[in-house]
C-alpha cells in the first residue's frame, strides 16, 4: 500500500509520479498490524472476534441506543499490537479491525491486560481510567455507553 509524501497540490497532466513521491505504508514509525496467523497469539483476539459476532446479531438495535464510533488501541509494552473499531453510529453496526473510516468519537488506547481485566468485569473502567490504566480521547462520556456494550456481551 503507498501513500504519498509530498503535498504537491495539482499533478499535470501527462506527468505522473515522481521518483520518492511515494513511501511504503507499515514502515518504520508507523504501528505494524500483525500478520493474521500471529492473531491468535493476543489473549484479546478471541474476545474481540466474539463481541464482532455479537454486535452482527444485535447491532441495528445498539446504533439506536449508542450512536457512536469507537476505536480501540490495544498496546503492549506501549506499542500498538492491535486496532478494532466498533460502529455502532452507521447502518446496522459494525465492527473491523483497524482504524476507523469514519472519524472515531471516541479513541481508547489501552494495554492489552487492562482491556482484559475490563471485559471480564475485574476493574471498574472508571476507576481505571481515573487511576491512568488507560488513556481516552475524544467524548470520554461516550465510554459509559461502550461499557453497556461489553456488558450486554458478557450476558450471552
């Protein structure tokens, strides 16, 4: 995948790209997406694959109630390992891994652990992201909505 570097405004006809006009996406600063059969290595992959499949079954019903775009930063040793959005503001709902492509509302960036103990009911999310387990941008409220969420999963 390529995207481009420089900010030329207008490319005249007859001239296409010049030499280093483009960089490989996934180089080095931006966070890698692991290859597919490394998936299975994160504790959180199996959770994020169910609540996907849940999120198919009731969605339309959860964008009425929730209206919202979610994107979750998993981290690990404080390098994102993975990326999963959950819509639930368009259609009938949906959830993806990698970035939004819409605008998120709201961003969490969270350790892999932490997002497990969260899921599980362990800790309290307030408690947690008061304490600095984990950062959120954007419309913080939004996360009380995204808890629900979790919690109508945890029931099925």
């Amino acid at each position: 995948m390529w995207k481009r570097i420089d900010h030329q405004p207008k490319i005249k006809a007859g001239n296409g790209p010049q030499v280093g006009q483009f960089k490989a996406l996934g180089s080095a600063g931006e966070p890698a997406m692991p290859h597919p059969l490394e998936l299975s290595e994160f504790k959180s992959f199996p959770v994020f694959e169910d609540i996907s499949h849940h999120i198919k079954e009731v969605g339309a019903q959860l964008v009425k109630k929730v209206n919202a775009i979610f994107q979750l930063d998993i981290t690990k040793d404080g390098k994102t390992i993975l990326q999963w959005t959950i819509d639930l503001k368009n259609g009938p709902g949906d959830m993806y891994m990698g970035s939004a492509r819409l605008p998120a509302d709201t961003v969490f960036t969270i350790p892999e652990s932490v997002f497990m103990e969260l899921v599980w009911g362990k800790i309290n999310p307030q408690k947690a992201f008061l304490a600095g387990k984990f950062k959120v941008s954007g419309k913080v409220l939004l996360g009380q909505k995204l808890e629900r969420v979790f919690k109508d999963w945890a029931k099925t």
